[in-house]
C-alpha cells in the first residue's frame, strides 16, 4: 500500500514537470517565431513582447528545477525514473537557452538601422521554419517518448548548421 501511494506521488511529481516543459517549450517556440518577425519587420513592439515572455521562460526554468530537485529528494528514484527527472532538467535547461538566443534576436530587430538586404533575411526565416519544426518534432518526442523520433530531430541539425554557415558567409560579403 505505501509503495502504491509513492509511486502514485511520483507519477504526479512527472506529469507536473512534464506540463511545465510542455509549457516552457510553447513559450520557447512563441519567442522563436516573434523574434525573427520582428527582425524581418522591424517590429519594435513584437520585439518587446519577445523580451517580457523571457521572464515567463526563465521563471519555468526555475519551478522545473526545483520541483525536480524536491521529486529526487522525496521519492529518490532510480534507473529509469531518475533519467526522466534529469531529462526534464536538461529540456529546460536548453529550452531556457533557446529563449535567451531569441531574446538576443529580438534585441538586434530594433538595432538593425538602415542595414536589411532582404535576401539575408529570407534567408533567416526559413532557417528560423527549420528549427521551430525541429523545436515542436523534438519537444512532441518528449512528450510521447518516444527516442526514434528525437534522434531523427538531432540528425536532422546538419540542415540547420548548413543554413547557419551559408547566412553567416552571405553577411561577412555585405
């Protein structure tokens, strides 16, 4: 009976932290796609909306920590259980980083001045579509856990290191 009631506790313990990445990874993608919009239109007030959701990421960051380190301290789970605590610990942690990159987008939309070849910017976009496809492929893998389709997303990043590379050379000729 007692261990019904801990392992019960602890299924409770991962669906909550499983909804605030679920969240977390919303919020993620919304700064992504609102970020390299208000870059390709110079949209100050989109850009700003990208800065105030950073907080809302950064404050999910920290609930998903510290409930994952309250989950480990009370339930002490093992082998599999322990690796979706600290798997949901490292979600974050990158989903927080993804924020931050768009958080640095959004602060270059309002600073880009007279300099916006639109070629270049076309270019941003459709890297930005690959990697919020990427960003929803790999968090719905999370959510169903299912591995095949998470290592399908990571060997998909050639694509998107490609595109980097290309935007990056294209801007140095400007």
């Amino acid at each position: 009976m007692m261990n019904e009631h801990t392992a019960k506790a602890f299924d409770i313990d991962l669906q909550e932290i499983t909804r605030m990445v679920a969240e977390m990874g919303g919020l993620a993608e919304k700064q992504v796609a609102d970020a390299v919009g208000a870059l390709a239109r110079r949209d100050a007030d989109r850009a700003k909306r990208v800065l105030e959701i950073d907080a809302s990421v950064d404050a999910l960051q920290q609930e998903i920590e510290e409930k994952a380190v309250l989950t480990i301290a009370r339930r002490q789970p093992m082998a599999v259980d322990l690796r979706e605590v600290v798997s949901a610990l490292r979600v974050a942690n990158d989903l927080e980083r993804i924020g931050d990159l768009a958080k640095n987008i959004a602060k270059r939309a309002v600073l880009t001045g007279d300099f916006h070849p639109q070629k270049l910017i076309r270019g941003v976009e459709h890297m930005a579509a690959l990697v919020l496809g990427q960003l929803k492929r790999v968090l719905d893998s999370y959510a169903g856990r299912d591995l095949v389709k998470a290592m399908a997303v990571w060997k998909g990043d050639e694509e998107v290191d490609a595109m980097c590379i290309s935007l990056f050379r294209e801007l140095i000729t400007y």
